[in-house]
C-alpha cells in the first residue's frame, strides 16, 4: 500500500542531567511564568523541587498543579485550566508519566481553546494553538512527550477518550535518564512494556512507515536486552537505554498508530481504572495472534528479534516468536491472565463493545469487530 | 463523537501544529488599525488645542506644571516650565497663591473662574483663569486644567466704556441744573440791571457815599451774574455740544491760530517758554475749529498753571500710519509739577479738579474729552511726577465725516 506518509516528533533533548535546561527551554518559548504539573510520587522523589530550582535559577516565575490521579480524569484538565487561566501563566511544564503530561496537554487544550475537553475527543478539533509544552518523562513508556496523543477519562461515560492532534505535540521534550532511577521496580516494568507494546502495534499498523518501523524495532531490540538487567541491577546504563526505546517507540506510533490492544486497554483503564502498563503483558500475545494472518511477516521479524534467529518458515518464526513474548512477560512476574486484573468477566462484552469505538483500533492491521476484541479477552482470561 | 476519526485523521498530512503566527499577525493588523485612529484622533485633538489661543497649562496637585501649550511661550519669558511650581512660572512667588482657583475648582468638584491682575515681562496683565479638574478612569482628579485668558484689552475697552457713559449721564445732568440755574439768574441780573438804572435817581436824594456803595455793590452783582452765566453756558456746552460745523482742517494751523488769540496772555512768560514742533506738511483733519481751538486752550492753560517760569512747554503734531488707519497727533508736553499717580484715572471725570475754589470747577478736561470723541479720536495722558506731563490727542486723518462715536 502506497500512501503520503508524515512524520513529526518535538524537539528532543535527551542525556543524562538534561533536566537542567528545563528553564532556559521555558525561557526560550517565551514564558515568564511557568504552569508546571507533576504528581503526589514526584514531589517525594525530590524532582518537582529540583525542576523548581532550575526554573527559579533562571528567574522564572511558577504556579505548582499537582491534582492529578493514574488515568487523569477530565474535571482535573478544567480545574487545571482555570488555575492557569486565574495565575496568568504561560509555558506549560509537566513532568511524569502518561498521567501528569496527558492532563497538562488537556490543560493547555482547554485554556487556550475554551469549553469542556470532551468537546475535542477525536482526531484534529483543535483550532486554536496551544501554549508552548515542555515535558519531563519520568517514565521509559507513555511516549506521550513525544505522541500527538492525550488520553483522558470522561467521568461520566467511564470512557478514556482519545484526543489527536498535531497541536499537541509538545515543543520539547526533555529526557533526563536519571529521574528513572527514583523508580519502582514496578513501574520500570509497566512503562517498558507499554512502550514493546508501542513498539509492535506501531510495527504492525495500517499506517507504518519506514520511518516508524526502523524506531519500533530498535524499540524492541533495546527493551528485550536492556529489561531484565535494569530491574536486577537497576544500573543508570540499562535504564538510559530504555529512555532511548520509550523514546523511539513514542515516535512510531505517534505517526503510525497503534491497535486492537490499546483500544482495549484504554476501555480496561476507563471501566476498571487499571494501571495503564499492566494490562499490556495479559493482552499482547493474544491481540498479535489475532493479527497474525493480517501480517505474518512483520510479526516474524519481531519474533526473529525475540528469538535471535529464523526458524524455517516466516509462520513458524512468527507463531514462535508470540510464544516466546508470553513466555518473557511471565518472568517478570506480572500478572499474566485477565482474571486477575478484572474480576466481573460479565463486563467484558460491555468493555468490548465500547473499545471497539476506539480510535487506536483504526489502524489495526486486521479489522475487528466487538466480538473479535470479546474472543481475545477470552483467550486472555 | 459527531464524526468517528479516519485513518488521513491520524496521518493528519493537513493538520500542522498551530503557531501563534497568524494570531499575532491578525492582532499587529489590528493594532496597527487602531493606531491610526487614534494618531487621527489625536491630530483631530491637536488641532482642536492649538486653535485655543488662551494660555493652557496642566498641572499636577502638588502644583507643579505637567505640560503647556505654544501660547504659552508667546506669553511668559520661561522656556522649560515642565515641573516647576505654577506660582513660580505664573506669578514669580515662592508660595502658592491666596485664592488658588485650582484649589477652588477640587473642593468644589466645579470649574472655577477668576479674574487676576498680576505682572508679565513688566507689565499688568488682566487674566481671566478657569480651572477644572481632570480626573482619571477611575474618577479621581489627578491633574488640573488651567486656561488663562488675557482680557487686559477688554477691561481697558470697558472702563473707557463705563467713562463714556459717566460722562453722558454727567452731561445730562449739569444741563439740567445749568438750566435750572439759568432762570434765577436771569432774574437776579435783570433786576439788578434795573437797580443800576435807578440808581441815578437815587443818587440825588442820599448821603454821595451810600450812593457810591450802592453803585458798587450793583456792579459787583453785575459781575459775579456774568460769571456764574459763563459757567451755565461752559456746563450747557459741556452736556450739550453746540451745532458742529465740521470741516476739513489742518490741526497746525488751528494751534497757530489758537496760539494768536492767547498772545496778550504770553506776554507775561518768557519768549522760549512754549515750543511749536510742528510737523508740515500735516494730513488734514475733519473737525470743527473752534471746539478744537477750546481742546487746545484747555490743555494749554493747564500747562500754563503746572509749569513755574523755568519750565517749558511743547506742542507737536505728527502723523502716523497703522495699517490702514492714519492718525494725526497733537502732543502738549510740559515739564511741570506732573499729576500724581493716583489722580491720573479720575482727570477725565466731571467736577474733579485740584484748582483751589474759584479758579475751576473741573469741567475743562471732560470737555475736551468729549469734544475729541464726538472727533472719533482719542486723548490719553501720561505722567511723571515733579518731571511733567504730556497729553497726547490722536485724530483720525482724513477729509470726510467719520463715523462718530455717539454718546
């Protein structure tokens, strides 16, 4: 299939003591004071005082918003805006994981566009441009530094609405491989396999380039080496080169979309609130063996990588590969099953029928229909 | 959702990431339309500004100027009155002034107008001052408008008119009680005359000395009759101009003429004390010589009486051009006693006079003053005390009528 690709990413600052020029970046943007947004786990760690500090040294004013929970919610992004709107500030900094930079690209959306975030669920709605977004990774996962990507959940629907649009893209992303040290083992694990989760869909999507497939598959080479030594050692090299593979994956499937498994992640966290990056090992194999007739190939170049060689045949090296995913994610000691994630399997045809709206399900390699999405979360019970 | 997303949505080759660009560009244009408007509006206002030719100043409460506008160079010597006190600018005082309008015009949240007289470059000025508040957005005064306007010139027209008009009740007046005065005396030297007829008959019956008394007394009666006659007639004059016979006249040679009847007079003075500058030729006048022969006579025995036997005394004429009026001038300047300063606005009035009783009621000089208006023309004096005094008498030139000022 030939098709007008594109391929945008902000400017990316990456290395270890990047953070430091957290201030000058605002300063360049044109902010005077800066709207910086973290959470309750950052302020511990010490890192939202240290990002403070480097503002301050470059004499920049700053308002803190910290209300912002796992799976940020959409009254978080008005209460945000308004605090924004009410301290006159401009340049928008977050810094985290998935939760604190989505809420701050809902924040930035809604103060300088108006109304309610629901109003720009989907794909390009936004009109008005944002203020410029600096944004601090805290994770090697969410990708959404890079992604033109903000999930937020629509309390009253309990749905994670997918809002798209080049707008917003921050300006600069910053990634400083030695905020990941301060991180959870846990939380290592489920940023790495939501960014190998990335990684394959963006691979196998409808709309990949070669410009997104060279990032996913240097994703998953890095995450399958670098890991298991991060969480054993938790050495400052390993981690960095997972910095890199979140980085790489969040460029491909910013442009290339991802497919059935986040669609049905984003209404696993939407339903149930789950952890984002835990819902990843359960579902994964068993969405790229639904795909796996649409893109055999591609799924045996990935299970090449998982594998270290080809076996006979492109089937056997695919089907082997899924195999020997499932068998990787069992040793990292995360759950494995549905079941023990979601305890009412009645709710599973409900959640199928509303991922099946979700937007990431657009560029999944083979089209599936409700009852599709229902039989994976079978096979994954 | 109204549309669901399609896979061009998530390439979103059309959509970029939007920059302020346009924004900003959008604004400037507006800005920059906005900006026009408001240099045409200040240029309206400008415009509106220079047009006022009052002496404008604003000024800070604590009195000290913010800005002028150009008339107020033409008016005071100051170059750079940006914040200097208003009483040092305006008045060269060192503290703010008794009945400041300005003050007024913030306690009473009104404009406030006053009248001042106060020296400029020397010279008395009259200024009419109106002081209003200007307030802020939010309604406070912050500065205060200050409009002097320079009325000398109207004051002055005004107190030669509330002269005139003195002068015309004044006239009516001693018109009225010469009149009145007339028939009494008539009557008092009609009989008296009829006395002195009588008296021959008398004579021859009396004692010669009582007789001779009588004579006397009845001609002193006679005589004081006559004076007090040619009194009433100078006030009915004075009330009344005679019938003028107007024609067109070289002033030179009235005062030559003038100065032919007094001879007998000058006799007693010494040869050089009066000095004829006389210019020749002279542009005639039109006027009636024998009231101007009076104006001269006036003047000149004034003259007579302020300067001792040192003093001098000179009579000029002369012309001058203004535009298109041209003026003929007679100067009468003595180096006499000089009027005092204080007498020197009531010397036209009717009945003042410094003469000791007998030697002048004070009618000489509102005489001439009325005669030189009925000639459209105008006489000023100036004085010095103890170095003399010149009165000056400017007429119209001309050989026609003129339009004449009635009173």
């Amino acid at each position: 299939m030939t098709r007008v690709h594109k391929f945008s990413i902000p400017e990316i600052i990456f290395g270890r003591g990047s953070l430091s020029y957290t201030g000058l970046c605002a300063r360049q943007l044109g902010g005077e004071k800066v709207f910086l947004v973290s959470d309750r786990g950052l302020e511990e760690a010490g890192w939202v005082a240290r990002v403070i500090e480097v503002l301050e040294a470059e004499k920049l004013r700053w308002v803190y918003y910290s209300e912002v929970v796992s799976n940020p919610r959409d009254f978080q992004t008005h209460k945000g805006a308004e605090y924004y709107l009410q301290q006159g500030a401009d340049v928008i900094i977050a810094l985290g994981g998935g939760s604190p930079m989505d809420a701050a690209k809902g924040i930035a959306l809604v103060a300088s566009n108006g109304g309610q975030i629901q109003d720009y669920e989907g794909a390009n709605r936004i009109h008005r441009p944002l203020p410029p977004m600096v944004f601090i990774p805290s994770t090697a996962g969410s990708g959404s530094d890079i992604s033109q990507f903000s999930i937020i959940t629509d309390v009253g629907r309990q749905v994670k609405m997918s809002i798209i649009s080049r707008t917003l893209v921050p300006n600069i992303s910053i990634i400083d491989p030695l905020i990941l040290e301060t991180k959870s083992q846990k939380l290592i694990i489920a940023a790495a396999i939501d960014a190998l989760c990335h990684a394959v869909e963006s691979y196998v999507s409808k709309i990949s380039s070669p410009f997104t497939e060279v990032q996913s598959l240097q994703a998953i080479r890095l995450i399958l080496q670098h890991l298991k030594p991060a969480v054993a050692t938790r050495s400052l090299e390993h981690l960095e080169q997972l910095s890199i593979a979140s980085t790489a994956a969040g460029m491909a499937f910013s442009n290339a979309g991802l497919g059935a498994e986040h669609a049905l992640a984003h209404s696993l966290g939407g339903m149930f609130d789950t952890l984002h990056g835990l819902v990843h090992p359960i579902l994964l194999p068993h969405v790229m063996r639904f795909n796996l007739s649409a893109c055999t190939e591609k799924i045996a170049v990935i299970g090449e990588i998982l594998l270290g060689r080809p076996l006979g045949s492109v089937q056997e090296t695919a089907a082997a590969g899924i195999e020997m995913l499932e068998t990787y994610c069992g040793e990292l000691n995360v759950p494995v099953r549905l079941r023990e994630i979601v305890q009412d399997r009645s709710r599973l045809e409900d959640l199928c029928k509303m991922a099946v709206n979700d937007v990431c399900l657009l560029t999944n390699p083979r089209p599936a229909g409700w009852e599709d999405l229902l039989h994976i979360c079978w096979e994954a019970w | 959702m109204s549309q669901k997303p399609t896979l061009e949505d998530l390439i979103g080759i059309e959509y970029a990431k939007l920059g302020f660009f346009k924004e900003v560009q959008e604004k400037v244009a507006e800005l920059q339309a906005s900006n026009l408007k408001l240099e045409l509006k200040r240029r309206h206002i400008q415009g509106i500004l220079d047009g006022i030719t009052d002496v404008m100043a604003i000024i800070s409460l604590d009195f000290r100027i913010t800005s002028v506008n150009q008339v107020f160079y033409n008016v005071f010597e100051e170059t750079d009155p940006a914040g200097k006190f208003c009483f040092q600018v305006f008045r060269r005082q060192e503290c703010r002034c008794a009945s400041c309008p300005m003050v007024i015009a913030l306690a009473t949240n009104k404009v406030c107008r006053q009248l001042e007289i106060f020296p400029v470059n020397g010279k008395n000025r009259h200024f009419e001052i109106t002081a209003s508040p200007l307030r802020n957005p939010q309604g406070t005064p912050c500065h205060i408008l200050v409009l002097k306007r320079d009325v000398t010139t109207e004051k002055e027209y005004q107190a030669k008119y509330y002269q005139a008009e003195k002068m015309a009740t004044v006239g009516v007046l001693a018109a009225g009680v010469a009149h009145e005065i007339n028939n009494p005396l008539t009557a008092i030297s009609g009989f008296a005359e009829g006395l002195k007829r009588r008296l021959p008959r008398l004579k021859e019956k009396v004692d010669p000395d009582l007789a001779e008394d009588f004579d006397e007394y009845i001609d002193i009666i006679l005589k004081e009759c006559r004076r007090c006659q040619g009194i009433v007639q100078n006030l009915l004059d004075f009330g009344r101009p005679k019938s003028n016979h107007f024609c067109s006249l070289d002033l030179s040679s009235v005062i030559q003429d003038t100065l032919k009847l007094l001879q007998n007079h000058l006799k007693a003075y010494p040869k050089e004390h009066i000095r004829l500058r006389l210019q020749d030729p002279l542009p005639s006048i039109y006027g009636d010589d024998s009231q101007l022969k009076q104006v001269i006579l006036n003047l000149l025995f004034n003259a007579l009486d302020a300067t001792s036997e040192k003093g001098c005394i000179t009579l000029r004429t002369f012309s001058r051009r203004s535009g298109e009026e041209e003026w003929v001038g007679l100067a009468v300047e003595d180096t006499g006693t000089g009027i005092p300063s204080e007498h020197l606005n009531k010397l036209f009035e009717p009945f003042f006079t410094t003469k000791p009783a007998g030697k002048g009621i004070g009618i000489g000089l509102p005489t001439c003053y009325n005669i030189i208006q009925n000639h459209g023309g105008e006489i000023v004096v100036c004085s010095e005390e103890l170095k003399g005094s010149t009165f000056l008498v400017r007429l119209p030139s001309g050989t026609s009528a003129l339009p004449v000022l009635t009173l």
